[in-house]
C-alpha cells in the first residue's frame, strides 16, 4: 500500500500550483520595480549616449564569398565520483555546408576542487578548445573571412578565472590564431551575442551612475542596422582601472564596435573584436553581419556553428544509459556510474 502511495506521489511532477503563483508574482513584481527605478535615471543617460556616441548605418553587403562560423560546446557529466565535462568545437563553412572538428577533451577533477572553480576552467579551456580548433581548419581549408562565436576582446576578470597554465594556453591560441589569420590575410571578427561589458558606459563618465550595460544603453538609442564607431576595450580599461592585464598578452590591438542586427526591441545589440589588422573592413565585417543574421541578429555561420556543436542535457542522458550496463558488464557493478542525487532522472 505505502509503495502505490509513493509511486503515485512520483507521478506528480509538476510544481505545486501555489508555488507557480508565488514565483509568477516574484518576477513580475521584481522586474517591474527594479525597471520603474532605472527608469527614473534613464532619460539623462540616453541623451549623454545620444549626444557622445556616434551611430552609423550599416549597408548589407556580402564581400566574402566563403565565410567560417567557430564555436564550442561544453557540459558536465554528473557523476557522483568525480567532476566530469566534455568540450568540443565546431567549425561551419558556408555556404558549402563544410564542417570541421578537431577531437573533443574532457576535464576531470577532484570534488576537492569547488564547484565555481570547476566550471571556470571548464570555460577557459572551452575558449581555447575554439581557437585551437579555428586554427586547425585555416590550416587543412581556406575561408574569407572566420566570425568566432565569443570575444577577441576580455574583460580583467578573466586574468582570476580559471587556473593560470589554463588562461596562458588560451592566451598563446588567440595569438597563434589571430598571427595565422594576419599571414594569410584572412578576415577575422570575434562576435559577443550577450554583450554585458560596460566600456561604454565608463566611457562616458557615467559607470558610477548605472549598473547597466553598454548594450541595454544602446538598444534604447540604436536603430536596427546602426552600428557605432569602433574603440579600443584595452584603452578604456586602462584608463578607468589603470590596467588590462589579460589584454596585455594579446599580441594584437583589439579593437570594438557594437551593432543591431535585429529590429526586435527585446533583442540587444550585438559587439563585434576585430584585430587592428582588421580595421580597414569594419563596414564590410558589419554589412556581412547585417546581410548574413538569422535567429533575431545572429549570422548565419555562427548560428549553425552553434547548432551543431551543442552538447544537450538530453545527449549526455542517453549517453549516460550506455554507460551503466557498460559499467555492470565490464565491473560487475552499476553503482560505479553512479550519479549525484537528483540527476539523469
């Protein structure tokens, strides 16, 4: 009876509906409070960055013929053992539909290591994974120009993330790549989806007024298919911070734009690295980006890029259900693939 009483519990996995309500009227009402008091300082800031930030428009146009989309996948495997994740990276030529992949690794530590640390270095190698495997197609393919998914410019916070062999090996990938790149003059931009920097805002004096970024800022004042004037993260940084540690070990000037590739008001513009060599065919990199976004305001080589690189939850379930009779075959016991509480359920 206590058994049928369980199973029938089990069954019920949806959320308690008082629940539901509670955490509907928590967002709706955070939200709306936290956007009524930004609003309050909104209209001055938006006239400093009407004012200061110069907007151009940005012609579609399609100056490359073959064009590569880089990007890298992670996820974690939960086992109840050890840290365990796999990285991969993906390069999508178009419009062959060409793809090409290098051999994915794994990272594996100790539940000594904390939870955070783990997933930064997870990160960090999920960067230099990208790179590395960017560059491995220039050197078996061609492209006109290559658009990685993720930034050629980084922030000082990536100087404390991760371990330092880990952020030393992505910074020597960047330089191999970006200096492979210059040799065989191959267009390169670094393209930031979730562009959450605040150079802009520092920029302008008004860092200590708002927590908002650059993007937020720009999407109340851009127009679809406007972009602004290039500048130098590296310089801001060092201006406002008085140093930019991490950038100082990219061999080649970074230089920034932020472009809208959408006209849809709930998606914020986009930012765009190029290297210095790079800056002669900023209007050529953002009319490419313009004529090529899909999927509200992404290029086409970065969006199947990123298709076809994600590892999904559901993939490494399935995966996962291999592993336990392998595990009993082979050990004579499942609970060696055991995974922490609550997963793969």
């Amino acid at each position: 009876m206590m058994d049928t009483k369980i199973s029938n519990l089990r069954k019920d996995s949806l959320i308690y509906p008082r629940l539901c309500l509670a955490l509907r009227n928590l967002i709706l009402n955070e939200v709306t409070r936290d956007t009524h008091e930004c609003i309050l300082n909104l209209p001055g800031m938006l006239d400093r960055v009407k004012r200061e930030v110069r907007f151009h428009k940005v012609m579609k146009r399609c100056a490359y013929g073959s064009v590569v989309g880089v990007d890298a996948g992670s996820q974690r495997i939960p086992l109840a053992s050890y840290w365990f994740a796999v990285i991969a990276a993906l390069a999508f030529k178009v419009p062959e539909a060409k793809r090409f992949f290098g051999s994915p690794e794994s990272v594996k530590m100790s539940y000594d290591v904390s939870g955070d640390k783990f997933h930064e270095i997870v990160s960090v190698r999920r960067e230099t994974i990208l790179f590395r495997t960017a560059r491995k197609f220039l050197l078996e393919d061609s492209a006109d120009l290559i658009l990685i998914d993720g930034p050629l410019a980084f922030g000082n916070w990536w100087v404390m993330k991760g371990e330092e062999r880990d952020r030393e090996s992505l910074i020597r990938s960047v330089n191999s790549f970006l200096k492979l790149c210059e040799e065989r003059r191959v267009a390169v931009a670094g393209v930031v989806k979730r562009a959450t920097a605040r150079y802009l805002v520092n920029e302008l004096g008004i860092g200590r007024e708002t927590s908002l970024s650059d993007a937020f800022l720009l999407l109340q004042t851009m127009s679809f298919g406007e972009r602004t004037e290039t500048f130098s993260p590296s310089k801001i940084l060092r201006k406002f911070f008085h140093k930019a540690p991490f950038m100082d070990k990219i061999a080649y000037p970074i230089y920034s734009f932020y472009i809208r590739l959408s006209p849809n008001p709930l998606v914020s513009p986009v930012r765009i690295d190029i290297p210095e060599f790079m800056v002669d065919q900023v209007d050529d990199i953002a009319g490419y980006c313009l004529y090529s976004a899909v999927c509200d305001g992404i290029p086409l080589p970065i969006v199947k890029a990123d298709e076809e690189v994600r590892i999904t939850k559901r993939f490494v379930r399935e995966v996962y259900s291999e592993l336990v009779p392998r595990m009993e075959r082979i050990f004579g016991s499942a609970s060696l693939a055991a995974a922490i509480w609550g997963e793969f359920k």
